[in-house]
C-alpha cells in the first residue's frame, strides 16, 4: 500500500494511527504502524480478496492494496459463454466411482452472451466432463466452455463457430495445487526436505519460515511431528503402497524402571522399555531432567537398528529426541527396549530422588499412522552404591593449606580408625576412632594436631585400620 501524503483537507499527514485489515471488503483487525504480519485464523475453505490500508485520524489520500487468497484447495472452475440459447446447454462431472459430483441441468441457464462461472472443491483425482446440447447444434461463437485449475485449462476451450454434437465428454485430472513436505520449495520430495523438516523438529538451524511451516503438516492434524516426517519419508520413497489404516498396535505403555544412579561421573544408561514387541516407523519424545545433576547423552536403540537415525536438540531441562530410518525401514522393539539414554552424574554431592521423565511421547506406525503412547514417569534415586571392598584413597587438594579431604570406603561394619603421623612415625592428630558401618565416608583435616595446634610444613602419613585392612599414604602440607 501507499502510506497516505495529504489528508482529504490538502493537510500534511505525518501522525499515521495504524494499518486497517478487510477481508471481502469488511473490516477485520487494525494493527499498529510498522507491523508486518497479520494472521487471520479459523477460515473456511474458500476465495477471500484482502485490502490492507494505512488510516489517519481524519480522511486521507492514502492508496490501498489487495490481495487474493485461496483457503484450502484452489477450486475447479468450470465456465461457459452462453450463446443466444442457454436453456439448450446442461452439464455434469463425474468422479472415478461414475458418481455426479456437480452438475447444471437443461433450462438452469437464462442468460445469453453471458460469462458463468462454478467454482468446484474437487478432491485430486480424475474426473470426465460432460457437456450435452437438446438441439444437437452445441454453443455458436462466440460462445464457449472450458474447465480451469490453478490456472491450467484442464478441457477446452470447446464450441465455437462451427459448435459441437449432442454430447461431448473428456476426462480430466485435478492434481495438488500444494506440494506437502516440499520445505524447499523445488517442485520435488527428496532428502533435502527430510532432513530440514528433522532440523525444524529438533530446533537445530534456521528458524522456520511461515512458508516451511504451512507445508509440514502432511497428515492434516494440525501438528508438526513424527507422524509427518514418516509419511514425508514414504512419499520421497515412494513408499504408498504401506497398509495406512489401521495402526499395527492399539496403545504403547513406556516404562522407566525405578533404578539406582551412582555418583562417579561414569556414564550410566536409563533404559526406556515399552510393552510393544513389533515394529514402528518411528518415535519422537521429549526427556525431561534435571541438567543441575545428570549430563545426558544420545539415546541408543536396540540391536538390530543400526540403520536408524536418532537425532537430539538439548533446551534447558529438556532433550528432544527422534528415532527414524531415513531409509524407510522400521523400528524393531522386539526387545522390548524403546531406547537406552546415557546418563552421567554431574554434582558429586548429589544424593536422593531426582524425577526422570519421558513427555510428548509419539510413536508412529506405517502411512503416520499414530499408535497411542504414554509414559510414567520414574524416580531415579542418586547415591553411592554401597561398597563391597574397603580402600583408602589419596587425599585433595595435595599439597595443602590448610585443609585437605580424605575419603575411605568400609566394607564391613566394625572398628576403624585413621590416624595422621609425622615423618618419625609420631602420631599427629586421630580424626576417626570408634564403630562405623558399611559406607563411603569422607573426613577433613585443618593442618592442626591433637592438642589444636598448627603443624609444621613437611611430609605427612595417614593410616588407616579398619577389620584386617590396613593402609598408609603420604600427603604434602606447605604454609
């Protein structure tokens, strides 16, 4: 549009108020200056003409600019330039079944030397036109019929000078006007458009465009998920031959299995298990944890699917994940085992419950058929395992000053004590003396001896007894 100059008094109009939005010529919204887009929602499948103009307080010179848009399919549009007999002419489509899908019988036409147009919502498909004469002489020029899609003359241009008999019949086909899944936008399906509708997914690269958005939802549910991405696959595999009707099972149960994490920084699994033991096309969920306390890694899937891709994107508390076979194979769960996370204790201080979950769970069968699936949610419990053998292990930080940590392990329970001596083989300071039980402990000692006095800077030995255990080590401490 052009932003109003003058307004209607031959005035300056320099405090414009906002853009005015009609759809077939009403008023539908008003937006702030210097916004760029507008989204209009819930319409029904249709033509609509929109005008978009910027306003004043007062009337102005301001231009206008409109556009059309087509909601759902472009329609057919059949049309016909009646000759000086219109009552004669009568017309019908039929689809593949010889169903009549639209029709206009003998005597509905009136008006002579007149364009009339019918816009039809006709499936993709193949269809036959027929047009029929009561007088055998068909339409005289100029008169005529043709039948339009998405600007394509799919019959005719038919009559004419010379007309035509009683009966003329041609088939046509209407095809996608739209190419679902084709992100790219080359007129093709292929890897290209996979791969970058698995980045939109994960959130990796590029923020979508409204483009990319408006053509990724390829079963018409009104989400972007799993279930697009394999019928995307199928179609650039050409793969429509899958059974679409029916998924292979009714309902999924993933299961986290209440477990026992240790707190070593070794890397752990968490196994995700479902009660499905057939195959899938594919799986996306979201893994919900707490990034304070556990690392995560890239979910491994059962043996024998090797083939299958799993992609990952990591947001704050939650790893997106997606099992795929961009080769169009499927997903063996005949182990039971939906996939195996990784999982490392990153605060060494951590010990007791942490919620470990498994949201947004969708598995998908052949054609993007959904097979129901929900999770439980599991409690992981973090800690220590106890230990079965007792050790003792070097002190940190080494040198120090002035405190340092000893930590030891008793495996059974009973008498222990960990004495600190001098290069002379005198006792320093005893910071354990008495009954312990089987467990990981840790002590610290402040550079002080018995009596609460500093010691001095040199070589240091701490022993520990516990049962028939016994073990030395040196430590530094410099001041």
């Amino acid at each position: 549009w052009r932003d109003p100059i003058l307004n209607m008094d031959m005035s300056p109009c320099s405090d414009l108020e906002g853009l005015l939005i009609r759809r077939n010529g009403q008023p539908i919204s008003s937006v702030d200056p210097g916004t760029r887009s507008f989204t209009d929602f819930a319409l029904a499948n249709g033509h609509y003409v929109y005008e978009i103009s910027a306003f004043d307080e007062v009337p102005n010179h301001g231009a206008p600019v409109t556009a059309d848009a087509w909601v759902g399919p472009k329609p057919v549009i059949v049309q016909i330039f009646t000759d000086n007999w219109p009552g004669e002419i009568s017309w019908k489509i039929y689809n593949s079944s010889t169903q009549v899908v639209a029709s206009v019988d003998q005597g509905e036409l009136t008006l002579a030397a007149t364009l009339h147009e019918w816009p039809l919502s006709l499936e993709p498909g193949t269809y036959l036109f027929e047009i029929n004469d009561s007088a055998n002489d068909g339409i005289f020029d100029p008169g005529y019929y043709q039948v339009l899609h998405n600007g394509n003359i799919l019959v005719g241009p038919g009559g004419g000078y010379d007309g035509y008999d009683t009966q003329e019949i041609t088939p046509f086909v209407v095809e996608l006007t739209v190419l679902m899944g084709d992100l790219d936008g080359d007129g093709f399906l292929n890897i290209l458009d996979v791969t970058r509708y698995i980045e939109i997914m994960i959130e990796m690269g590029d923020e979508p465009t409204f483009d990319e958005l408006s053509l990724m939802d390829m079963n018409g549910d009104g989400n972007h998920n799993i279930l697009d991405v394999v019928m995307l696959i199928e179609e650039v595999l050409d793969m429509g031959g899958l059974a679409k009707d029916l998924p292979i099972v009714e309902e999924i149960t993933a299961t986290i299995a209440p477990m026992s994490l240790t707190n070593t920084r070794e890397w752990q699994n968490i196994p995700v298990t479902v009660d499905c033991f057939e195959m899938v096309s594919g799986f996306q969920a979201d893994l919900v944890f707490d990034p304070t306390v556990v690392e995560l890694g890239i979910p491994v899937l059962a043996e024998g699917n090797e083939s299958v891709g799993v992609f990952t994107s990591l947001n704050g508390n939650t790893m997106r994940v997606l099992g795929i076979d961009l080769s169009g194979n499927m997903i063996d769960l005949a182990s039971g085992l939906l996939m195996s996370v990784p999982v490392q204790v990153i605060d060494e201080n951590a010990n007791g419950p942490m919620d470990f979950a498994v949201e947004d769970l969708i598995i998908s069968g052949p054609g993007g058929v959904e097979i129901v699936a929900q999770c439980l949610v599991s409690v992981i419990d973090i800690g220590l395992p106890a230990p079965t053998e007792f050790s003792l292990q070097q002190n940190y930080p080494n040198p120090f000053n002035p405190i340092t940590n000893i930590r030891y392990d008793i495996a059974e329970r009973g008498d222990a004590q960990l004495v600190i001596y001098n290069m002379l083989g005198q006792e320093v300071r005893t910071l354990v003396n008495g009954t312990q039980n089987v467990g990981r402990y840790e002590v610290q000692w402040n550079g002080l001896d018995n009596s609460g006095q500093p010691v001095a800077t040199g070589i240091y030995i701490y022993h520990l007894q516990a049962g028939q255990f016994t073990k030395n080590i040196k430590m530094a401490y410099i001041k």
